[in-house]
C-alpha cells in the first residue's frame, strides 16, 4: 500500500526590506544570519530533530507531493543555497515523479537567466513572483521597487530555463488604486502569458506601518475595495480563468497544488520559524523567532485538527464545492442564501459565489452554527 503523499513547506524568512504592510514573520538579516539559517534548516530537513514529538513514525514514508519554499523572500537566499535545501529535501524524503516544486520569488531578482536556469537544474518547477501592481505609483506605496519591466523580465527568464508555471501576486484595495489602474494591473499580468494569478484583498495588518498610519494612506473604502474584487473576478473569469480558491485564479488545471492541500484536508510540515504543520491529525508550529530556530528550540503544539466542520469550511473556499446534506438542517437557510447570491446549489454541492467569498466567514460561520 502507498502511504499518504505530504506537503513540505520550507520558511525563509528574509526579505531585501520590509513591506509596511506585511506581518510574516520576515525581515532584513545580515548574510552571516542568513548562512546560520541555511545550515540550520538543513540540519532540520535531515533529522526532523525540533518536530520529532509530534512525528508518526512513518512520517519518512510518505511520498512528497509538493515542496514549497515561502518566506520572506526565498530569493534571497540566492540560487545556489535554495538548491542546496533542495538536495537535503531529496536526501531524506521521496518525491513523488510530479512533485510540484516552487520557490517564492521577488522580480528584482539579479541576473535572472542565470537564477532561474540554476533554480530548474535543481528541480524547481514552479515560481511565485510578486508583482502586487503594474502601476509605478501603487507599488512604491507598498514598499516595491521592481517594476513591470523586472517582473517581465523574471517571467521570460523563468520560462527561457523551462519554468512555465508561474504565477503573479496582485494586490487589491491597495492605496492609490482606481478601478482603470486595477484594469491595469491585470491586463499586464494577463500579457504575461503566465497560467496562475493570486489575487489578494489588503488586509491592515495591527501592528504594521500601515495600520498606524491608515487615516493617511488614501486607501479605497471598503465598499470600493469589495468592488475590486468583484471586478477582478468577473474579469478573470471571462478571460477563461478558473476561479478554484477565494484569491487564486488559474488557466487549464494550473492550480497551486501545494495550497490546495490546505484546503483539501492534506497534511503538511512545515519547517522554519513562524511554519505551521498538520501530520497525523495534529497541528503544531514551529515558533516565529529565528533565534529561538538556530538554538534548536522544539516545536510547540497547537491543537488536533482536521475535524468534520474544518474540512467543510476550508472546501467551501475553493469551488470543489461541499455537499448539501453536510449542512441537513440549513435547508432553508441555503435557499434564502442562494436566492441572495451567496451560494450557488448545483448536483447537491454547495459552493460559495464571489460576493459569497466576499463574507465567506459569516456565510460559513452560519452554516456551521
Ligand atoms: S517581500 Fe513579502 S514577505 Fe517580505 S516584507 Fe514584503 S510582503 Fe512581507
């Protein structure tokens, strides 16, 4: 019997400078910090030795079906120490023939046919560039220095080394932004050529720059921010995308596997500082505090996981949809839930609309109650 395939996630937490709105667990280090990290994580790959209480024994068993390097900015890193982790990966684990492989990567990465070839001869087969916006003015608000020309740049240097799953980040309700100038963002990325979008509503995050100085940030309302999304939707979605996840968009059956496990009641390890996991039916993380990670502090618990009502509302964020006789006493309320938009019920399934996305957490939230 084949075991249960799983999902690594490998946590670099270094970025070229902080966004002002962002709350990962990131930031800028020093080099020697930086190689400090890779050998610590390597050391982690190899013996597992700060998750190993919560470890099934068979956990080495289990095939790999996606390796997902998320940060921070993986790309910092530089080529050479992301295929190195990328070894320890292969050395401890089996992947399976079609693993998907992806590194988060920042466009202004330097001399990118050199990167990205570096990256496909270790393995990589997937990219996720942020791009956030094509608009020279919104970027800089948030912090980005690359521009159109650097993500272009990235992408074709990406698909030159036979990378072709790509995929842009967009942010949404963003400061500065007009409906014709989020029109813009997505044709630029749609002329990219690229098979995957995500697309992302900003959330003001307390305790970022951007919570503290929201009254001045000429942010759009939230009536207007809302309105961004259903814009991007439709725009997308005419334009031959699939809408599988509440944010992330895809063209054929490009969609982003390793999150998709999330969604989908597969078990993840997550490796690094700030990195959650899910394996045998319990949750645990390793905590955020890069100090704490190259002492080799332990994981901690966070709680079983994978019950009936969580497997129903993370389906319901993607358009699998979940059965209607999950929710056999919501009967009437799904019906006044259709009639209003949220909710289509089609061959017994139930799956959110996008102004259902909009407020999936009161939708779900009242049909788990
Ligand atoms: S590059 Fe990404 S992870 Fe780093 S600070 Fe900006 S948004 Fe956060």
């Amino acid at each position: 019997m084949t075991s249960k395939p799983l999902s690594l996630y490998l946590h670099i937490p270094f970025c070229a400078s902080k966004c002002p709105y962002c709350d990962f667990f990131s930031g800028r280090y020093p080099d020697e910090t930086k190689t400090a990290y890779v050998r610590a994580l390597t050391e982690e790959i190899k013996t597992l030795r700060r998750s190993s209480a919560f470890l099934p024994a068979d956990v080495l068993d289990r095939p790999l079906s996606s390796v997902y390097f998320g940060g921070g900015t993986p790309s910092v890193l530089g080529a050479a120490a992301l295929s190195d982790l990328l070894n320890a990966v292969r050395s401890r684990f089996s992947l399976l023939p079609d693993a998907e492989i992806t590194a988060e990567v920042n466009p202004s990465v330097a001399d990118p046919d050199r990167f990205f070839a570096a990256l496909a001869d270790a393995g990589f087969n997937r990219v996720s560039i942020g791009m956030q916006s094509a608009v020279d003015e919104e970027r800089k608000k948030l912090g980005r220095r690359a521009g159109k020309r650097e993500v272009a740049r990235s992408v074709d240097a990406a698909k030159r080394a036979g990378i072709g799953n790509i995929s842009l980040d967009v942010m949404l309700g963003i400061p500065l932004q007009t409906e014709k100038s989020l029109v813009e963002t997505l044709d630029f990325a749609l002329s990219q050529n690229v098979p995957h979008l995500s697309c992302y509503l900003l959330k003001l995050e307390p305790g970022t720059p951007f919570f503290k100085m929201r009254d001045r940030l000429n942010l759009p309302d939230d009536d207007t921010a809302a309105d961004f999304y259903l814009i991007t939707c439709e725009y997308l979605k005419t334009r031959g995308m699939r809408h599988y996840e509440v944010s992330n968009f895809c063209f054929a059956d490009k969609i982003g596997r390793h999150n998709m496990t999330y969604w989908t009641d597969g078990e993840y390890l997550g490796l690094g500082p700030g990195a959650h996991s899910f394996v045998g039916g319990v949750r645990f993380f390793q905590p955020p505090d890069l100090d704490a990670f190259l002492s080799g502090a332990p994981a901690a618990y966070e709680d079983t996981g994978g019950d009936e009502e969580e497997r129903l509302m993370l389906r319901l964020r993607t358009d699998l949809g979940t059965p209607a006789s999950a929710f056999p006493n919501k009967k009437a309320l799904l019906a006044q839930m259709e009639q209003n938009g949220l909710l289509t019920l089609t061959d017994g399934l139930v799956r959110l609309t996008d102004r259902g996305y909009l407020v999936s957490n009161q939708v779900i939230g009242a049909l788990l109650s």
